[in-house]
C-alpha cells in the first residue's frame, strides 16, 4: 500500500492530455468538411456551403423578362406572339454576339419558343378560317343558282 503523503510517489498516473495544448506549441487542426471543395475565401477560410467563391451573379438581359411575358400573353392575345419571336430572335443574335453568359438566356428561349409555336398556330388557324369561309361562299353559291 502506497502513501499517498510520501514525498516521492511510485507510479502517478499521468494527466490526459490537455486539447488545448502548451503554450507555444502547434496544435493539431481538426478535418476541414470544405477541403475537398477547392473552395477557398482569400484568407484562406473555407467557403460557406452554397456560397460561390466568385464575383457578382451574371448580368440579365434587359428584355429577358418582356420576350417572356410577350410569349405568354401570345397564348390569348395573338398579337404578342409575333413580337415575342421577332424580340426573342432579336436577344439571341445579340447574345450570341456579344458572347456573354446571361442569368435569364432561359427565359428569352422560353419566350421565343412560346411566340413562334403561337406564331404558327394563329397563321393557321387564319388560314383555315379563310378557307373554310371560301368554302362556305361556294357551296351557298352553288345551292342559289
């Protein structure tokens, strides 16, 4: 049995090691979750999840959002269809030319595509009613005389 007044104890038990360290020594730093991210800040902080490391959002074309209202509204009013297809064509050779990334080339697609297929749609629905109605003339013409 030990006493544990002696002044030179037999085998002490060591104390756990401390997580914060000696002073002066280098301490161990724990997993980075953003390592294999690539993601850095310029301090050499991870980037926050969902961040992007790069400047401003790209720019919107200034009548994105019109070519997509024109061709949604050329579903009832026929006459925003064209002008829907002729602007959308209008955005994609200037986009196309100018070779700059837009956040809503999206909805200038959209638009376009919305104009030209009721575009088409009322071209023929017109023809069709002139041929009907042609139709109709003669088949009256021909029943009277």
């Amino acid at each position: 049995m030990t006493n544990p007044y002696e002044d030179n104890p037999q085998a002490q038990p060591s104390p756990p090691p401390s997580p914060y360290g000696q002073p002066g020594q280098a301490q161990p730093s724990p997993p980075n979750p953003y390592a294999q991210s690539g993601q850095f800040q310029p301090s050499g902080q991870p980037m926050p999840y969902g961040q992007q490391p790069y400047g401003a959002p790209p720019q919107e074309h200034p009548q994105g959002t019109l070519i997509l209202i024109f061709g949604i509204l050329g579903i009832f009013i026929t006459i925003f269809a064209p002008i829907a297809w002729y602007l959308g064509n209008k955005a994609k050779k200037e986009v196309q030319a100018s070779g700059i990334q837009y956040s809503n080339e999206q909805n200038i697609s959209v638009g376009r595509m919305l104009g030209k297929i009721f575009t088409i749609i009322a071209l023929v629905s017109i023809a069709l009613t002139i041929i009907i109605t042609i139709i109709v003339i003669a088949v009256g013409a021909s029943q009277s005389g």
